[in-house]
C-alpha cells in the first residue's frame, strides 16, 4: 500500500486551472522531492495533501485511506513552511509542544516527545531559550521539532531552507538528510533548488505549469531527461 497516493488530483482558482490530472503513489518511507520553477503548483499540491487546500477533482489516500475531504489534523502529516513563525513569547520548549497542548496531550506525554524532538534535532540545550536568541538553523530545528512531535506517518516541507544563507542550508540539508534515516518516515519536500533535490530525495517530480513532467531518480532525470523542460531544469549540462 502506498503512502500517499493522488488519482487524477487537479485544481483550479475560479477559471485557472493550476494543477492538472496528477497521478502519484508514494511509498512509505520514500523522499520526494516536488521540483519545478516558481509558480509551477508544488506548493497548491502540498497543501491538498496537507488539507490546506480543497481539491477540485480527485482523490488523495494517506495508508490507503481516503482522507480528500478529510480535516489536516486527521490526516497524520505535519507540514514545515519556509517562514517559520515561532512564538516570540514562549520558549522553544513551549514553542515545540504548542500543538500538543491544544490537542489535549496529557504533560507526560508532551514532555517524551519534546525531550525526544530535542534529542533528533540537537536542540537539548537549547530548550528555555527564547526564539529571538536563536540562529536561522535553530530557529528552523524548532520549526522542524514541531512536526516532529506529532509522530506523522507523512512530513510535509515546503522550502523549508529557502530564508537561510547558503552555507546554513547545506547543514540544514545533512539535517534532514539524518532525519529522515532516523525517523524513517515518508517525505514530500518542496524546493525550486535542484541540488537540494538532487542529494536528498529517492524520487523526483518534475512539475510545469501544474503537470508532472518526469517522475524518477535524481540520475535519471538528470542523465535523461523526458524534454527541454526537464533538460533545462535538472538535466546533464550537454
Ligand atoms: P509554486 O509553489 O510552485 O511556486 P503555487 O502552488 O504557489 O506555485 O502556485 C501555482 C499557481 O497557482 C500560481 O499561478 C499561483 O498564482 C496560483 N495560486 C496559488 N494560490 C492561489 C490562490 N489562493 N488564489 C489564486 N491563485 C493562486
Ligand atoms: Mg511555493
């Protein structure tokens, strides 16, 4: 059974159609990586899965279950954004368990699992400070420690290193990288950086225009690409 799973997933705003007869089954565990240049949808898709966006046709299953108008929070993902607001006001303890709160975790429960996403992401020192003493990567190690707390069988990222400088994104990158053999859990992350792309995912998805142009392996795409698009985007300098 697949872990996620789009059948014929399209969307439309008023008359634009932005996503068109997507068709994708991902396995659990996989990493996938959305590509595609500004404006291509990868951020629409993401959403649908995650529920913050309502479908126009089609269907999304997570496990096998039909969750297409299902509420976020009873999907099992988490999603990272690029902008991660944290709360300035509390602590990155608090700022990690806020979601458990308000899902009526009981206080031992929510204690494991901080202490556990602050364990993973490093951050254990780091707990009773306030958000404003932290650097870009902790800042995003929080942001990130947030979804891992809800134990989702799915991550959603959606450019989650973009804001960073690029020598912080690349150790953001072995960030993730990490996670993702620790946790074992099935990603779809969202970049318009091919190299990003390129290191951490099992699979790519080519997107243009709100169809998928190639889906394969990095060196497949990069080594033969389906067309110009894809060429140009990802493939071999010839
Ligand atoms: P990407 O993440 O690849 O940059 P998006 O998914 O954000 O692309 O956007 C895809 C297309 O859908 C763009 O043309 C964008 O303008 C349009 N779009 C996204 N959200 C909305 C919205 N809420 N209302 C109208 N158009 C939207
Ligand atoms: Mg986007």
């Amino acid at each position: 059974m697949a872990s996620v799973e789009l059948k014929a997933v399209t969307k439309s705003f008023g008359p634009v159609k932005v996503i068109e007869g997507i068709d994708l089954a991902i396995e659990k565990g996989e990493f996938v990586a959305f590509v595609g240049p500004s404006g291509s949808g990868k951020s629409t898709l993401l959403r649908m899965i995650a529920g913050l966006e309502t479908v126009t046709g089609g269907d999304i299953l997570i496990d096998g279950k039909d969750v297409t108008f299902a509420e976020p929070s009873d999907r099992g993902i988490a999603m990272v954004f690029q902008s991660y607001a944290l709360y300035p006001h509390m602590n990155v303890y608090d700022n990690i368990a806020f979601n458990l709160k308000l899902s009526k975790f009981d206080r031992a429960e929510i204690d494991t699992r901080v202490k556990e996403a602050a364990r993973i992401l490093r951050l254990e020192e780091l707990l009773s400070r306030s958000p404003a003493q932290l650097s870009g990567g902790q800042r995003q190690r929080v942001a990130i420690g947030r979804a891992i707390v809800r134990h989702p069988k799915v991550f959603l990222f959606d450019e989650p290193l973009s804001n960073l400088d690029a020598a912080l994104r690349v150790q953001m990158r072995l960030e993730i990288e990490r996670l993702h053999r620790e946790l074992g859990a099935t990603m779809i992350y969202v970049t318009h950086d091919q190299v990003e792309a390129m290191t951490l995912a099992d699979r790519i998805v080519a997107l243009d225009e709100g169809v998928i142009q190639q889906v394969g392996p990095p060196l497949e795409l990069y080594a033969g690409p389906s067309n110009k698009f894809v060429a140009g985007f990802i493939g071999s300098p010839k």
